[in-house]
C-alpha cells in the first residue's frame, strides 16, 4: 500500500485556501446583487422624476393653449414663462439628453408659445385650429418623445 502523506503543515494551507475561495465567492456575489439592486433603484428614481417631467410638460401645453385661445391673461404668460424655464432646468438635471438636443427641444418650445401672439400689444385671441395652437402641441409632443428616448437609450429593457 503506497499512500502518499502530506507534510503536516500542508493540510492547514489547502484547507484555509478553499475557505479563502469561498469568501472571495460570496463577497463577488453580494458585489454583483448590490450593484444590480443599485441600478434598479437609480432606474426607478429617474423614471419617476421623467413621469413628473412629462406631467409639468402637459400641463404647460395644456396652459399654452389655453393662454392663446383666450382673452389675454398676464398672469397666465407669467406662469407659462416660469414653468418654462423650470421644465429646461428640470430636463438638463435628469441628464438623459445631449446639450444640443435639449438646447434645440428648449428653442422650439419656447418659440411655439412665445414667438407669435404672446406680447399684449399684437396678441389676439386664437381659435384652437389655428397653426400656432398646432405648433405647441407638436413641440410638447417633441420634448416627450425625446426625454423618453433619452431614458430608453440610457436604460435600455
């Protein structure tokens, strides 16, 4: 009978090194679950800052509209200015569009409600055909498809 023994001092290391293999296992499982779990609720918190986003975007498409096709209200073009430049800081903080994108989304937006009809001395009440009332909608339409491309493209499903 031939068995080989090992040295004594061997049986220790083999036995600390697959103890050693087990922890590094363990620990290499918890840093993936966590980091995955970080990610999830990252996904989560953008997605409903982007749903409170889009809210804020129709309902300043809602006030746009309704400032052009009623009589002039100086309020009313206060508040559709304020929540206009509080969309643009909203949309730059969630980071998911590029700074050109957002400026020129900022630009068409702005110019649908602003550019025509929006000063006291040549505004005149519009019907809710008209091309102006169209050009909100489609720019707030725009602005919604975009930041919700930009969430898809950074989480993908």
């Amino acid at each position: 009978m031939n068995t080989e023994q090992h040295p004594w001092w061997l049986i220790p290391i083999v036995q600390g090194f697959g103890q050693a293999v087990t922890w590094a296992i363990v620990l290499f499982g918890w840093h993936i679950v966590n980091k995955q779990n970080n990610a999830r609720e990252s996904r989560k918190e953008i997605r409903s800052s982007i749903d409170r986003l889009i809210v804020r975007i129709e309902k300043l498409g809602e006030l746009a509209i309704k400032f052009h096709s009623t009589e002039f209200d100086a309020s009313l073009a206060r508040s559709i200015l304020q929540e206009l430049q509080n969309i643009q800081k909203t949309t730059k903080l969630t980071g998911l569009l590029s700074n050109s994108e957002q400026n020129q989304l900022n630009i068409d937006i702005r110019r649908s409600i602003t550019l025509k009809n929006f000063d006291q001395s040549s505004y005149k009440q519009l019907s809710l055909r008209d091309p102006q009332i169209d050009r909100i909608s489609c720019a707030v339409t725009n602005i919604i498809d975009a930041v919700e491309n930009g969430f898809l493209k950074k989480f993908p499903r």
